[in-house]
C-alpha cells in the first residue's frame, strides 16, 4: 500500500493542502515536504481503518461512500497528527475545505480533491452537437418552406393544378431561382413518366420536400441534370439545356433555321465547358469540379443578356464562329476530320513539325475520333484553346505533357532542346539571325524561376505569368518573334482591359479579320451565290 501511495504523491496538488503555516508557493518548490507530510498521514492508524473499511465495503458490492469515511477519519486525524509547524492547527487530512476559498467549489469536483487512491468519478457533462450533415440536404425552415409555398400555389392556381412545359419557365425562375433555360430539364426531371403535366404536389415533393430548396446553386443544377444513379455528368447531359438556349435566347434567333449550325453551337459550347472545368480529362464532371469553375455565373450571365457575344465563357457565338471557321478551313475534304499535313497549315505553318508529331501521338489527350491518324472536331477544340490561350491551366497542362517526352513530370532541358532545334531550323531558312539554345534555357530559367535550375515542374510552369512564352519559344515560330519584338500596340490592348484573356482577344481579332472577308467575298461574287452551296462556308 506504501508504493502505491507513493505513486500517488506526485498527483497531489501542493495548494489542495491549505497549510496556513506554509505557503502553497513553498509547498510547490519544495515536492519533498509533500512527500513527507503525505507518508506521515499514511503511517496514521485511522488511515489504515479507512482504507480498510473502504476496500470491505467495495468487496461487499454496498456504496462506497468516501466523503462520510473522509470526514469521520478527519476529525480523529486532526488531533492526533504530529504538528510540524510552529502553530497549533494542522493541515487537514482531505484538501476538502468549507472555507470561502475561491477554490472551494472546484475541489469538490475535481479528482484530486480526495487524497486516496480511491477516486470519485463525476459523469461528465453531455454537450448537445446540433446535426451538422444531411444526406438529402439541409431541410428548410419553417418560414422559408412557408414563403416558397405561396408563391408555388399562386403559379399552380389553374384548373389542371400543374402547369406544361411551356409554362413551366417562371417556376424555374421565380421559385427555383435558376436560369430560365434550365427549364425544360427541370420540367423533365419532376415528370418521370412523361405525362406532359407537373403537378403542385409533384413540384414540391421535389423542391421543397427533396432539400433542392436549400442547396446552392451549383448544386442544384447538377442534381437537375446528372441522370439517376450517376455521381456525375457528362456532355450529354448538357444538350438538353444548349438547345433550349438556342430556342429561347434573342441573340441566337438568327440561327434558328439552321439546325445543320445549332447542333455545331452545341457541341462547342459542351466542349469548351469540358476543356475548363474537367480537369481530370476523364469525360465525368463531377460537383466539386462544377462548383469550382464559372459555369454557373456564365449561365446566370446568358440569361440575363441579350447580346449573347458578351457572354464570353462557353457561350459567345462568334467565338464559336472564329473555332468552326477555323476547323472548315483546314478541313479541305470536308470529313469533319483533320489530319497532320492540315494542322501543319494552322496559323500559316506556324507550328513545328515536331509538336504537331507529339498532337497526333495523342500524348496531351486521347483523341475522340475513331479513324486512326486524324482528330475530330472536338480534339480540335482542345488544340485551338490551348494553341490561343497559353496562360490558362488546361492549355498548361496540355503543351506540358507535350513536351515531357519520358513523361516523369519534369521538362529536362535536353526535351526543350529536342523541339527547339527545329524551331533554330527555321530561323536560318528564313535568313532570321538564329539564337543559340544555351542563351534560350537562360531565358527560359529566368523567365520561370523553377524551385530547381535543373529541371522545370507544371508547377513552376502554372506558378509564372510567362509560362506560355515558353511553350512559343520551343514550337511556334511567329509568336516566338512576335515576344521578342514587343508588339506595342498589343501590350497597351492588354493593359486597357486586363480581365480579357488571352483567348478573348484573339477570338475578337480573328471574328473581326473573318467578317471583313466574308463581306469582301459577298460583294466579289453577289449575294445570290454564296449560297449555292450549303457545305461551302459554315454561314
């Protein structure tokens, strides 16, 4: 019992003592007089009975009741306990006091308040955690359920009690909050068995007793256009949504009766959302990746817009316009498919023969087109985007894996030298003072400042406002130069509106260059015979 009490005196707390004659600073600075007045309570006869009766009663199975034992034990104890100090009182047996001691109440629960082995142990306190997760989603308040209802029975107030699909848009607006082309899918995803009618009662077992009432925005919609069982969308997914755009939008009326036009529009609206905001390439959109993109204010942006031009994420259509053009130009067969002599004409020869090899090695993306050697017009899309805009993460990615022909994840400078040396090619042919790739790796090295002068990481790549001048210098020959001369006129176009990209400008350049020859064209050869033929330009 003496070891297992001096096991025990290093928990006790010096101040649980009150010593009057000593101060519990004392106490603390010197561990042996507690030692010493702790072994002087043990070898106390009366301490011998209490611990002795505690350990009966515990074999016994009655209550254990230690304060009565402590207390009886304390007024025998107190007399009989050999003073060491010069003042008649001594410490008590039991750091218990019922003095007005600011400490009083917090020895009475606390363990170390008993001296003995044998401890009283309090339940703690149970904190009530509020539900923090809902699979379903948060259910609405009381109020906001009792807001959204009038409202839905004001728009259901109609003799059938639903409305039809052309009806169903200031629901989708008013109630859900959502852009108004998102209709019809919404319309669909409550009428499950295609009756042509939603019900007041089908609506809200959706919205409101469905939690969609509550969900943000972005995860709205993906719940409104993911199909059931799927964790994820696909482009196919988004069709229904473009082509109620293009029915409903003011700025795609003219399109409406080239349905040929309007599936092209679709397709490269779907395509450009999928090359943003898809990061892992794999054709599956998942919520985190929606929410993490522009989608959601680019669809909130056309639906307020007339001038669908000005919407500049996914949906402008002379962005789309400048990509399909493009696409038709190097199609010389019109196959809808593109092989490497065609993209070797792209931007007037500007690329190497090397980095269109490593594009049809299909290193950056796997290509959609099932005829071996060529790409489609969506492998298309990803090319022109990355080739236009060498600043944004997905053109970065791209051209990197271009590049890393061992594919380790690091640009080594003799894969750098590899492509450039067609590029030094190049400049002798053209009579162009030729620049040597050892003073090129120290512009690159400054431009970039990777975390090692050795090797170059997409991450030091995404980390540098000049990583695009990069991927120039080693495989586009007229944008090489076009950095190294500093067009001025350029650089005060991207000093005047910084929040254009590099894409949006060129995409304006270019609809402004191809307007100007179409206009050219049509008045060479009269109105009347542009037409002829419906394949011979896109419009």
């Amino acid at each position: 019992m003496e070891i297992d009490a001096m096991e025990d005196v290093t928990c006790l707390d010096p101040e649980l003592l009150q010593l009057p004659e000593v101060s519990p600073f004392a106490l603390k600075t010197s561990p042996q007089l507690v030692e010493d007045l702790f072994s002087q309570w043990l070898s106390l006869p009366q301490t011998g009975h209490l611990v002795k009766s505690l350990i009966d009663d515990a074999k016994a199975g009655t209550a254990v009741n230690a304060c009565a034992n402590f207390s009886n034990a304390n007024a025998v104890g107190s007399n009989s306990l050999p003073s060491m100090f010069s003042s008649v009182s001594a410490p008590p047996l039991s750091p218990r006091s019922s003095s007005g001691s600011p400490r009083s109440s917090k020895q009475k629960s606390s363990p170390s308040a008993l001296g003995s082995p044998l401890k009283l142990v309090s339940e703690p306190m149970q904190e009530v955690i509020p539900q923090f997760y809902f699979q379903n989603g948060r259910p609405p308040t009381m109020e906001l359920k009792e807001h959204h209802l009038s409202k839905i029975n004001h728009l259901f107030d109609n003799p059938l009690n639903g409305l039809k699909i052309n009806e169903f848009k200031t629901v989708t607006k008013e109630v859900c909050k959502l852009p108004s082309f998102l209709s019809s899918a919404l319309f669909r995803k409550i009428d499950v068995d295609c009756v042509g009618l939603v019900t007041r009662d089908a609506f809200i077992k959706y919205w409101v007793d469905g939690n969609m009432l509550t969900m943000d925005i972005a995860t709205q919609i993906f719940e409104i256009l993911k199909r059931p069982g799927c964790r994820h969308l696909t482009q196919v997914d988004f069709k229904p949504v473009v082509r109620e755009l293009l029915a409903t939008h003011p700025g795609l009326k003219f399109l409406r009766n080239t349905p040929e036009f309007q599936d092209r529009y679709a397709e490269t609206v779907i395509y450009r959302i999928f090359y943003t905001m898809n990061r892992s390439g794999n054709g599956r959109l998942t919520l985190r990746e929606l929410k993490r993109g522009e989608l959601v204010s680019a669809m909130e942006h056309a639906d307020e817009e007339e001038d669908i031009n000005k919407v500049l994420r996914y949906f402008s259509y002379e962005h789309f316009y400048v990509i399909y053009c493009k696409f038709w130009e190097l199609d010389t067969d019109h196959d809808f498919f593109i092989d490497r002599e065609s993209l070797i004409r792209y931007g007037n020869h500007a690329l190497t023969y090397r980095i269109v090899d490593r594009i049809f090695s299909q290193a950056p993306q796997k290509f959609t087109s099932e005829v071996e050697g060529k790409m489609g017009y969506e492998d298309f899309v990803y090319f022109m985007l990355s080739e236009e805009d060498k600043s944004s993460d997905p053109s970065i990615e791209y051209w990197f894996k271009c590049i890393d022909l061992d594919e380790n994840g690091v640009l080594t400078p003799n894969e750098m030298q590899f492509f450039y040396e067609e590029q030094l090619h190049r400049m002798e042919c053209l009579a162009l003072e030729p620049v040597l790739f050892e003073d090129i790796l120290c512009q690159i090295i400054d431009m970039i400042a990777p975390e090692r002068e050795e090797c170059i990481t997409l991450r030091d790549l995404k980390g540098s406002k000049l990583s695009g001048n990069v991927f120039n210098i080693l495989f586009n020959l007229h944008k090489f130069m076009a950095f190294e001369t500093r067009d001025p006129f350029l650089i005060r176009q991207e000093r005047e509106d910084p929040t254009l990209t590099e894409w949006d400008r060129f995409a304006h350049r270019e609809y402004i260059r191809l307007s100007m020859e179409e206009d050219v064209e049509d008045t060479s050869n009269g109105s009347a015979d542009v037409w002829e033929e419906s394949l011979e330009a896109p419009f």
